[in-house]
C-alpha cells in the first residue's frame, strides 16, 4: 500500500476533541470508535486527517486533527468518511465516500435533517453497523449503496487479563443510557427480582434522569460515572448486566465491551442487540419478564452457570478487532 493515501474523517458534533481525550469521560461511543478506527488506518501507512471541532491542531499517534477551517481540507482524499450528515461533504474533494451512520434513518428524519439533496449529489454509500440498521435503511435512503461495517471494543477491553474462575460478588449492572427503557427494567427488578433473592444488588446508570432517591431498599444503587479503566473494572466486579435493549440501538458498545470481558447479558434482544447476545452462550434472551426474572436469578445464584457462560465468551473474546475493521473498510473503499 501506498504511503500517500488519504482518509478523511468528518464528525458532526460540537464536541472539541482529539486522540488526547480518548482516556476521558465525555466522548460518546461514536467519537471513541472513529479515534480507534483512525489509528488502525495510521498502522496500516495511510494518511489520517479527522476533523473536529478542535481549538488546537495536533497529531495524535499519526492522526492529524484538524479544524472545518483547515487548509488540509484542500487536499485530495481517496476516501471521505462523515458521520451522518452528507451535508459536510460540501467542498469536500475525495474520489470516494461514506456515511458513518449512527443512528436509524427514517424517511422523516433523513428529510428534516436536509440529507435528501445533499445524499443525491455527493453519492455516498452508507456503512451500517448491524443488519438491523441495514434492513431498516431505505433503498431512497441510501441511493448509492449500503454495507454493514460492525464496530468493536478498544484493544484494552481485549488486552485485559480475565479470570473465568473468578465468581464475582451478587452484582447486577447497568451501564448504559438511563433513556433506554431503564424505568422497565428498574420495575422488573422491584417487582419480581428483588423480593425473590434480597442480597442482589443492581448498579445503575444515573445520567439523563434523576434516580437520586430511588428506591435504595431494594438494593438499586446509582453507579458514579468514571473512565473506561474504572468501567472495566466495575464491569469485572459484576455478575451479569441487565438490558431490556431499545429500538433506536444500532450497536450498543457496553454489551459488546461487556461479553469481551466474559459478563453475560440478559436481554429482551430489542433492536441490535439480538445479533451480539447469543441465547445460552453468552447470556439469554428473554421473552417477557419472567423469562428475564428466571435467566437473572439463575445467573445470580447458579456459580456453575456463570462459570459456564464465561468459558464461553472467553474462547472467543479476542476475535475481531480494530485491525480487522480497518482492513475491510480498506477492501471496500481504498484498494
């Protein structure tokens, strides 16, 4: 491969950020997997260039970030990535690119958001990240093509040393957005686990909605938000983590991160999170909320079971990383 390659990489938010704040608190899942996906490209001797909203430029382990006022913007690229919005590709010279999509997006939404037009003239061809999100993609969506693109944990998720013979303590986990049916979930547990087993305790996700005095005698617990070495660690000291799943989820990073680190998942499987939880594997699927209550409470308390689940997960933790991400966007895209 040719060291003068170029990828582009255009983020919508406001968020200010570089490579530096990878170890931070703020970054949100999409921020974080673009940083991860940008450093592969660097390992593999082609050109990064991510544009965000940065005061300073820098270059952060060979990924030059750059601000929309960048006179490197100038450059010819071999393949623009921007996430979401086909409007930032305005002024824009690359011989081919992409939309990063991270969200479901309907008809309504894709006109309101001003992409119809701008989708039509700059063809770009979307990656997905599941097929749940594919097949929800309309063909007057995604005119130009669409691919599935999975994203992954970062390599300290997989580097971590696991102990599958470790029982950690009764601990339930939540940790992921608390507007993702978390007001279902947290009545499940008052309602029918908790008065079944009253020595398990559930750590909850307290951003978004105030759960600040929410019912602390049936063991639910607000957890303190903290980096990812501190989610690690908390993930560790958990038996399973509890998520309902919700249908805007195209991939919910924490379950991934989660079974990586051999913590089994109970789940409705609403949305994506079906294609990563397998039943009986890696955790359970259940139908209703009593199939829930019962896979919960047989992780809770059955030590065999989950040493069982965690062999499993443990076999097979290490497969698919970045590299292997980076090197099918390369196949699609570059060569």
């Amino acid at each position: 491969m040719q060291n003068n390659k170029k990828i582009l990489i255009l983020d919508n938010s406001n968020q200010s950020f570089t490579g530096n704040d990878l170890e931070g608190e703020f970054l949100r899942g999409t921020e974080t997997s673009l940083i991860l996906l940008a450093e592969e490209f660097v390992k593999k001797k082609i050109d990064v260039f991510f544009v965000t909203n940065t005061q300073k430029e820098e270059k952060v382990r060979g990924v030059n970030y750059i601000n929309f006022n960048s006179d490197a913007l100038k450059k010819i690229f071999n393949l623009a990535i921007a996430v979401s919005n086909a409007n930032l590709f305005k002024n824009i010279s690359s011989r081919k690119k992409a939309i990063f999509s991270v969200s479901n997006q309907t008809l309504e939404k894709f006109i309101r958001k001003k992409q119809f037009l701008s989708t039509y003239i700059y063809k770009p061809v979307i990656v997905t990240l599941c097929n749940y999100q594919y097949e929800l993609r309309s063909k007057i969506t995604s005119p130009y093509g669409k691919i599935v693109i999975p994203i992954t944990v970062d390599k300290m998720f997989l580097n971590e040393k696991v102990d599958i013979n470790k029982i950690p303590s009764k601990n339930a986990i939540y940790n992921i957005r608390s507007n993702r049916n978390l007001d279902e979930l947290i009545e499940i547990w008052i309602k029918y686990i908790y008065p079944r087993n009253k020595n398990l305790r559930f750590n909850i996700t307290p951003n978004l909605i105030n759960y600040s005095d929410l019912h602390k005698e049936k063991n639910i617990f607000l957890r303190k938000i903290g980096n990812r070495r501190q989610m690690i660690e908390e993930l560790k000291e958990s038996r399973v983590l509890l998520y309902l799943g919700h249908k805007s989820d195209i991939f919910t990073l924490t379950v991934e991160e989660a079974i990586r680190l051999c913590v089994p998942v109970v789940t409705y499987g609403t949305g994506s999170i079906k294609e990563r939880v397998q039943h009986g594997f890696n955790g359970f699927i259940a139908k209703n909320s009593k199939e829930f209550t019962n896979y919960t409470l047989d992780i809770m308390n059955d030590d065999k079971l989950l040493k069982e689940l965690k062999e499993n997960m443990y076999k097979s933790r290490l497969r698919y990383d970045w590299s292997n991400i980076a090197d099918t966007w390369i196949e699609k895209f570059i060569e």
